[in-house]
C-alpha cells in the first residue's frame, strides 16, 4: 500500500516527494535507490519486507543487473546515509537471507496513518510515535558496530595500498634473490637453503595472493568479505611467515628495527581484515 511521503525518525526526515533526506534539518547525500528502498520500508515499520519483494517493486524485470549486489550496495549505502549498523541496527534490520525491516520510531508529516506489524508492535497516526520494538532483539554481535564508519573508497584504497606494498616486498626479495642465502646464513638460526627456498615460495605465491585480493576490493567484486574470510587463515600463516623476512636484514638494520619491522608485518593481517569488515558490512 502507499505509504506517507514526509516522515520523521530519531534525527532524520524523508521527504520521498522531492527525494531529500535531512539530518537535524541539513541535506544529506543519499541515492535514488536507498532512498527508494527505505520508502518501501516506512510502508508499514516492523514488517518484514522480502528480498524478493524489493527485487519486484524496485528492479523492473528488463534490468539486466545482479540484484543481489545490487541490493546489498544500496542498503550499505543507506545505511551509510543513516549512520547505521547492521550488527547493531536502529532503523534498517536484516532477517538473514530473508529480508529488511524498519525498526526505529516513525512518525508521519503529512497526516498519513502508519499502520505498523501486527502482534503488538503499535501505530503511528500523524506525528505521534510509538516505539517499533525489534531493535532490542535484533543480532547481539557488536563486532561491525563498534568499528568505525567512513568513506568506503577511503577504506578501499588503503586495502589496496597494503597489497601493492606486499607486492613490491615480493618483487624486490625475487629480484635480490641470490642475497638471501648469505644474509640467511648470517642471520637466522635455520640453514640458509631452506631460507632461501621459504623466501622464494612465499613470494611466488604471495603475488597471485595480492593482485587478488587487490583487484577483488579495486572492483569492489561480489562476495568479496566471504571470499576474504576464507582465505583468511591462509593469508594469516603466509603473513606470519613473511613477517619474519625482516629478521634477515638484523646485521644491516639493527635487531630492534628489524624487530618493529618485523611487528608491524605481523599486525597487518589483522588489520587488512579489519579493512575488509569496514569496507564489506554484514548485512
């Protein structure tokens, strides 16, 4: 059914009429598409909108487009708008693999009565709200919510950074290749052939690795935080290891620099996947 035009929640008010979302009365930046689908959300708060649902009403049938990304970009990105959280939700919830509903009070400014869920939920008539629960039982994990929310390109470009770092690591031990094995024999306790042929290993497979991952989040792929998460123990013992490669240069550097050196690459995994969960929320 239609729902109202102008509405107002927490600190936000929609006007789908002209298309504008305000924030303590200031314009804020929001596309076409979340906004449409947040429209279909204040339709009725605290129903359940479908996947499904959206896909029809939102994306005509002759649009050739992978829905799924789609949709998930557009609630990131309304999400965004709204200074949201998907772990920690106050206005969009999502029922995995399911749908979205609206969760947060909803009071309309144009006089048009917001029937809500049924089952207790309560209404909403012209501007007096009443609350929609669902927030207090929505996904407890506050694991995205308590990480920082900025610019996804911002968060995209420094992903990249750190592989194209990792890859001129690799070129320049490939490169130098034929030093590693006396500085091995000097440095490390192990035989040096075998340093040698770990460095050797490690940088071979590591570039794959990293023009990957880096073009997975250049191109912002689909299913990029799964594909991630996957690979993550992995990436995780080849970082480990890798972290290591500065101990080689102790007689040059100093021990202490090799070994700050050789703690900033062992925090790094973490942090790329910490990257990768700001860039790619749950949703």
């Amino acid at each position: 059914m239609p729902g109202p035009t102008r509405v107002r929640f927490g600190v936000f008010e929609a006007d789908f009429r002209s298309g504008e979302l305000r924030k303590h009365g200031l314009k804020i930046k929001v596309q076409e598409k979340p906004l449409q689908i947040l429209s279909v959300l204040l339709e009725q708060p605290g129903e359940v909108v479908t996947r499904d649902e959206l896909r029809q009403r939102l994306w005509p049938a002759d649009t050739f487009v992978d829905f799924d990304h789609g949709l998930n970009s557009a609630i990131n990105k309304l999400r965004d708008a709204l200074g949201d959280s998907a772990a920690k939700p106050r206005y969009i919830e999502t029922l995995s693999r399911r749908g979205y509903r609206f969760v947060g009070e909803v009071s309309s400014l144009d006089g048009t009565e917001i029937t809500t869920a049924a089952q207790g939920n309560g209404s909403v008539i012209g501007d007096h709200a009443l609350p929609v629960p669902g927030a207090a039982t929505a996904d407890i994990n506050l694991t995205d919510a308590d990480l920082p929310r900025i610019s996804r390109t911002v968060v995209r470009v420094l992903f990249v950074l750190v592989q194209l770092m990792y890859l001129v690591f690799y070129i320049i031990a490939l490169a130098r290749l034929g030093y590693v094995e006396p500085l091995a024999a000097e440095a490390m306790p192990f035989p040096a052939v075998a340093v040698t042929a770990a460095v050797l290993l490690l940088a071979a497979t590591g570039i794959p690795l990293r023009l990957y991952l880096a073009t997975a989040v250049l191109f912002d792929y689909p299913g990029t935080r799964r594909s991630f998460v996957r690979l993550f123990p992995a990436l995780l013992l080849h970082d480990f290891l890798w972290a290591l490669t500065p101990l080689l240069l102790r007689n040059f550097i100093g021990i202490g620099l090799a070994i700050a050196a050789a703690g900033c690459l062992f925090y790094l995994p973490f942090s790329q996947r910490t990257l990768i969960r700001m860039a790619y929320r749950a949703d």
